[in-house]
C-alpha cells in the first residue's frame, strides 16, 4: 500500500471531508461504472452509489489492508449493494440459460476460433449476446477481460473462491459461445 | 482451468475484449454533480452557521434600532409637560367661554340654592352651562320686580366689594386639570368645594348683572328728568 493510501484511509478513518472527497475522486468513476454495468437504471445506480459510499466511510474501519486493496474493497461493496439492489428492487429477468450437456458439448477449439480471431461481425455478435447473460455473469467476465483483475480479486468482490471464479468463467465463455450461435441461427 | 491458462486466454479473446471494451464505453457516464451531491448528503451543512450569519446580518439593525428608541425616549420631553399645557390651554379657553357667558350664567344658577342639596346629584349638575327655559323665566320673574321697584332696591357698595373680592380670590386661584369635568372620569363628581366655587362664581355675576341693570336704570331716570 502506497504513502498516499495510507494517509487517505487514516483521513477517512477520522471522517474527514478533504479524505472523503479525494476517495470519491479517486474511485468514483470505477465504482459508477461497476454499479451501472449491473443496475442498468442511471437514478437506481446513482442511488446504489450513494449507498456505497456511505457504507465506505461509515464501515472503514473495518477494512483490512491485508486481505485486499482500498479499490478491491469499495469494489466488493459496489458489487453486493448493486446485488443486493436487484434482488430487492428490481424486476425479475429471465435470462438465458445453458442446459448442462449442450453448454458442454461446444469444444474449446470452437470457442477459441469464435472470440480469438478479430472480426467485427462478432464483436457485434458478443454484445449482442452479452444482454444475455445474468448481471453476476457479465460482472464477473467484465472484472476480468476488462479491468482485467486477478482472480483472487474478483473472489474476494464476489465472496467466493478463485477456482470457483476460474470455472465460471469458462463456463461464461462457452454460455455466451452458445449465445452466438443461436443468435446466429 | 489454471490462472496462467485464464491469462493466455485473456490474451487471446481479442474479440471478446473488444466487445465489453466497446460495451463499456457506451454505458452512461457518471454525473457530474454526484459526488457533490454525495457529500452534501454525507455532511449537511449546519444550521447554526446559517443562523449565525442571520444573526450577524440582523445584529447592527437592532443595534441601531435600540439607539433611536434611547434617543427618543430621552430627547422627548415628557409626558405630563404636554398634558399640562394642552389641559391650560382648555382651561383658558373656558374661562373665556364663561367669562363671555357670565351675563347668562346667573340664569343658571339660583342664589338660593343650598351647596349641600346638589351633591347628592352630581351628574345632573354636570351641566349648568345648557340654556333651560324654565330658569330663564324664574330670572325673568326676578328681574321683574327689581326692575319696578329700583328705587326700593338700594345697591350698596358692599356687594360689589363683596363680588371684588370673590373675582380676586376665584382669578387667584389656579385652574388645574381637576378642576375640569371633562378631563377626567374622576372628576364626574362635583366636590363640595367646586360646588361653592360655582355658585360663589354665579352669584359673583348675578351681582355684576344687577349692577348693570342699576345703572342703566339710573341712566334711563337720568334722560327722562332731563327731557322733563
């Protein structure tokens, strides 16, 4: 942990504004971002944002500098605000569903050739197949491919293990392979 | 699957990457005023500061108000120095009222009325200045008889001197406030002494007005032994 980490947590640990604005300045764009790219609603993620934050300067003390990084923490109450947010508020949505045998059938040279060679047409394809998947899914894949966190990372914002996180994705992987074709057909 | 081989396959899913990548950048962006908004939600600010400068605004206004209230309570002059001279200043008007009057008052007022009887009806008393018939034609059925025998009646100089001294006592003595019924509700009630005042200051002009009537008479007796 870096001088500046240490002297922003000791700050938020006093309540000081000065602390609590340059946390926000700091990690308020990554954790809109991670809220919205779950809540979808601009005024619900919002309203989630606040309640992060809240809970950040309220619950600071109990973050342990140990177990993970300042940003890996806020991310993991980002992700369980924005869960928790769905499960209460939100409408529920059916969303596609592997059956076992045929997610499995795909072999994983197919799913290579699908996501490794660039190709506009299946860019399209896989955001179009991204609205597929349920919000703890895209999360996940997200945490990965785009802010491109370790899995012990993404374990500890999910409250789950890294190999549990390992097979996931792959699973995810060959779901949204599965997606393509079927938006294909 | 290993984390070595997640991380070749992050390498490898360009297009994967590309799609969230793309993805991302489409999702709405964050507020610009959220985090303002934020902080004004976790540190409302304190009222008493507001109230504070309220009072700072405020404090020169009453300041200065309480000033003039001090400057106008001690530059005033007071009360009863006012009261004073509006009340002298009624009083004189009806001295000149009843010193215009004075010919008529007799009218009023009989001579023969004892200052014990009216104090028992103060209000009824309260108005002798109102012109009645009736005491007009008692005067008249007095005056009747002086006029014919005004050579029975012999004016001594007694009652003059008599009337003299009652006009120095009553123009010595100072009208005050009391002495207006009208002023105050206390002074509805007659006291005995304004009672004798008054009809000391009636029969004070009954005499004045016979004095006259003498003398015109005198002066009538005068013509007609010259035209004889």
């Amino acid at each position: 942990m870096t001088e500046t980490d240490t002297n922003l947590i000791e700050g938020l640990r006093q309540q000081s504004p000065k602390a609590q604005q340059q946390m926000l300045d700091r990690y308020g764009r990554d954790v809109f971002a991670q809220v919205i790219r779950l809540v979808s609603v601009t005024e619900n993620a919002e309203e989630v944002y606040q309640d992060v934050f809240i809970k950040v300067f309220k619950h600071i003390n109990r973050y342990d500098a140990e177990k993970s990084s300042l940003k890996t923490w806020v991310s993991r109450i980002a992700y369980n605000e924005a869960i928790s947010f769905l499960r209460k508020k939100s409408a529920p949505m059916v969303y596609f569903e592997d059956y076992g045998d045929r997610a499995e059938a795909l072999s994983d040279t197919e799913v290579d050739e699908t996501f490794g060679h660039a190709n506009q047409e299946t860019v399209q394809l896989i955001r179009a197949a991204l609205k597929y998947l349920p919000p703890e899914e895209r999360a996940v894949i997200t945490m990965f491919y785009y802010e491109e966190m370790s899995l012990k990372d993404i374990a500890y914002v999910t409250e789950s293990l890294p190999s549990t996180v390992a097979s996931k994705l792959s699973r995810t992987r060959k779901k949204l392979c599965r997606i393509i074709k079927m938006l294909q057909s | 699957m290993n984390e070595d081989k997640l991380k070749a396959l992050l390498q490898q899913d360009m297009n994967l990457r590309d799609a969230i990548r793309q993805e991302e950048a489409e999702r709405p962006q964050m507020p610009a005023d959220l985090n303002a908004r934020l902080m004004q939600k976790t540190h409302p600010q304190p009222l008493p500061a507001k109230e504070g400068g309220k009072v700072r605004r405020l404090w020169p206004w009453l300041v200065a108000a309480c000033v003039a209230g001090v400057l106008v309570v001690l530059l005033m002059p007071p009360r009863e120095t006012i009261g004073e001279k509006d009340i002298v200043a009624k009083v004189e008007k009806k001295e000149e009222k009843k010193q215009e009057s004075k010919p008529e008052a007799p009218l009023k007022v009989e001579p023969k009325v004892t200052p014990a009887a009216p104090a028992k009806r103060p209000q009824q008393q309260r108005k002798p200045v109102a012109p009645t018939t009736a005491p007009k034609q008692l005067i008249a059925q007095e005056i009747a008889p002086i006029e014919a025998g005004n050579k029975q009646v012999t004016v001594s100089d007694e009652p003059t001197a008599k009337s003299h001294e009652l006009t120095a006592s009553t123009k010595t003595k100072m009208l005050t406030e009391r002495d207006i019924p009208i002023t105050r509700p206390e002074n509805y009630k007659y006291t005995p002494e304004e009672i004798a005042l008054m009809k000391r200051q009636a029969n004070e002009a009954y005499l004045k007005w016979v004095e006259l009537e003498l003398e015109i008479a005198k002066h009538s007796q005068e013509q007609t032994a010259q035209k004889d």
